[in-house]
C-alpha cells in the first residue's frame, strides 16, 4: 500500500525481547514418540482419518471400507445430503457449557451416537471389534455386533463386560442358526436386536470382486501383493486368530464354509421373519435397512420397537434416497413416541446435529469409526469419537442450543424447507 501523503509514520519502539516474551509466543506442540499416535494427534476430522487409513492399509481392505454398490451413487449422495442441510443459528444465546447429552432407551448417553455393527472387523485392523467395544464403553454409548463379525459375542462382552452391547442379526436361511444367535445374543446380555432387513442378496461391489473380497474370498496376486506391501498389517494377521465369521463358526460341523456364506442372505425375510423373530427375542428389538414411511409403519405394526433409517451407507441397492432426508417424514408417521435412528454417510459431528434436530433420536456410525481403526486401531476409534463428539459440541455452541433435547427443525432444514415447516 502507498504511504499516504503528508501523514507521518507512527514511531514504533524496540525492545530485547526477553526469553520469557519469546516462550510465549512461540509454543512448540509435543509430539508422541509413537508414530501412530501422532498421525492420530494430527488428524482433526475424520476425513484425515481416511487418509491416515488409506497410507496405512491394503488397497483392498481400505476398498471393502471405503467402497459401496454399483456406481456407488448412494454412498456419494449420502454425504451430499449432509452437506447441502441448511443450518439455522439462533442469536444472543450464549452456551458456555453445552449439555451434549440424551436419554436413548433409558440410558443417558453422552452425545445421540452409537457405533454400528460393520462386518469383517478384525480385518480392518488386529484389534478388532473387542476394540470398538472397550471404546463404546469407555465413551458410554452403545456398540452393535455384526452377524458377520470377526469376534463372538461371547467375547466381545468378555472384553467389555459394561458396554451396552447390540446383536444385528442377518435371518440366515438356516432357522437353527438363526435361533441359536438369538440365544447367543441374550445369554450374552445384549439389549437391543438389530433385524437388518435390506439384504436379501449381497451388492454388487465391484471393488471388492475385483479385489477377491468376496464371500468367500477369492484373493487376486495383485490384491495378495498389495497386502505385503503393509507388513505391519500382514504380519498382525499372520500372528493373531484367523478371520473368520466367528458367531457362525458353530454351523462348521454342519456346514463348510461356502455355504455358510451362501446362507448369510436369504432372498424370503419378509414380515413373518420379522414375527418370528420377535417370538423369540425377549428385548428391545429395531429394524434396520428401513427406507419408506409404509416400511416403518410395517416394521413397527409387526413387533419392531423402533426402527433404522438406513441404506446400508449405499453397499446393498444403489440409487436409493439419503437416509437423513427421511427422517422427517418417518417422525411425522411414527410419532414422538417410536425410537427412529439413522445412519449412512455421517462424517462429522455436525450431521449428528441435523439428525437429532430433523428428529431422529440418534445417529450410528459405522465407516467413520473403521477408518480410525485403520489408522491406529483401539486409539484410533479413540480418536474418531473424540472428533465427533468436539463437532457435536461446537456446532450445538454455534447454533446457539444449550441442551441436544432442544435442537430441532428451527435449526436444521433440508435443502428448500423453511425453519420448522
């Protein structure tokens, strides 16, 4: 800029500065000397978490995480719909200690988050699901466990004997099994079943039939290639427990494995799945994969105490709408009353927001967590919460709401809907 005429400079004076002035305003951050804790002390969202993850992981198991069906439109429109939800912060209402808490099935959680069930665990990272159950419990949400988990029940509770634990179920075509896991599943003192009702056959993920992650897996040189390229990872899964579907390893004495894996899906879960296993489940019972009002009215109308909105974060049908843009609609047809959770696409503490706010009760997460594990294993879902949690906060401090009870439709809209329309 110019000097401007006839305007004299202001006399600035110098001093030695003295080394307690320099301390001050230079801060060096302590690094760890563990290597994964400072990639995980450097990540300030989970989207570096994916990037940790992708530099630390095998292609293909990266894929399987990151991956979805088809052209993968869903899994993209998922987190597009986060994106484009409108936020509406409410002025001179200060929120100096935001109370993040809610009530979910008579429990006070911390913030309305749980970690969903996500299959194939143990292959993301050794530490495997017994992991994110220590965290979940630490944390004081709840944790789901797969059907197609790495891990049994049985130990998962042993590894965390308080987490409130979930069972999701696949109804296998197999009744003997199905009933044997619901039996599993209660003596293992799980609350919640979890009925995932949008897999009547596998999607098509071509990222994971190119790489040979397909059940059963038929592994490419390229993919077994790329795999040594992590020996970190490769040596883990040499020395630890093979991976396995370890909640249907008791179908072994019937069953070899590939058609243990042709039984997983089955095409006829319909309604009368759904009475039968509420016949048999003395618990809290969701329905997962709902994605229509008339769906959620049925699940509830058949047994369900409350229901998922949810498109398997775009891995089983592609092209099917956003989960969180039917959160409204599925409130306004069920009531206040009928617990509605939703997942698919959250990566931020800010989409827990818009999901509490348009009326859900709470959000799961799935992805989100699996590229912590990736990137540091028990400290890394460590880190994804605690990402998601100051997000959360925040984001309540910035809109204004003092309590999560209170945000609601004035301060998220969907793309083109007035505030609390």
């Amino acid at each position: 800029m110019p000097r401007l005429p006839d305007v004299p400079i202001a006399a600035v004076a110098h001093h030695r500065p003295h080394w307690s002035e320099v301390r001050q305003t230079v801060q060096l951050r302590r690094s760890s000397l563990s290597l994964t804790q400072r990639r995980l002390d450097n990540a300030l969202s989970i989207g570096d978490l994916r990037t940790i993850a992708r530099r630390t992981t095998p292609r293909s198991v990266f894929d399987y995480v990151d991956g979805a069906a088809e052209d993968e439109i869903s899994a993209r429109r998922n987190v597009r719909a986060y994106e484009e939800l409108i936020f509406h912060p409410q002025a001179l209402r200060p929120v100096d200690h935001p109370d993040t808490s809610v009530r979910l099935f008579g429990r006070t959680i911390p913030l309305p988050l749980g970690f969903g069930a996500t299959g194939y665990t143990r292959m993301m990272h050794h530490h495997g699901e017994a992991a994110v159950a220590r965290v979940a419990q630490h944390f004081g949400i709840p944790y789901g466990l797969s059907t197609v988990g790495t891990t049994t029940v049985e130990d998962v509770r042993a590894a965390a004997p308080e987490v409130d634990l979930w069972f999701q179920l696949y109804v296998t075509s197999d009744p003997q099994i199905n009933d044997d896991l619901i039996k599993r599943a209660h003596n293992a003192g799980c609350t919640t079943l979890v009925l995932t009702c949008d897999t009547a056959v596998s999607g098509n993920r071509r990222k994971d039939d190119r790489n040979g992650l397909t059940i059963p897996p038929t592994l490419r040189p390229s993919t077994i290639i790329d795999m040594g390229l992590h020996p970190y990872w490769w040596v883990n899964k040499l020395t630890t427990d093979q991976i396995t579907f370890a909640s249907l390893a008791g179908a072994a004495s019937t069953y070899n494995f590939n058609q243990i894996a042709s039984k997983i899906f089955d095409p006829s879960v319909g309604l009368d799945s759904l009475g039968w296993v509420r016949e048999r489940w003395p618990g809290r019972l969701l329905v997962k994969g709902i994605l229509s009002t008339k769906s959620a009215r049925e699940a509830v109308d058949g047994g369900a105490d409350g229901v998922i909105i949810s498109n398997h974060g775009g891995r089983q049908l592609d092209r099917t709408p956003a989960p969180i843009t039917l959160v409204p609609a599925v409130r306004k047809e069920l009531g206040p009353d009928v617990p509605i959770l939703v997942d698919s696409g959250i990566r931020n503490g800010q989409d827990i927001v818009a999901a509490r706010a348009l009326g859900a009760d709470a959000a799961l997460v799935g992805r989100a967590y699996l590229y912590g594990i990736m990137a540091g294993g028990q400290d890394g879902v460590v880190r994804a919460y605690e990402i998601l949690a100051a997000e959360y906060q925040r984001a309540m401090q910035l809109l204004g709401v003092r309590h999560s009870g209170d945000l609601s439709d004035q301060h998220v809209t969907l793309p083109g809907a007035r505030p609390g329309a």
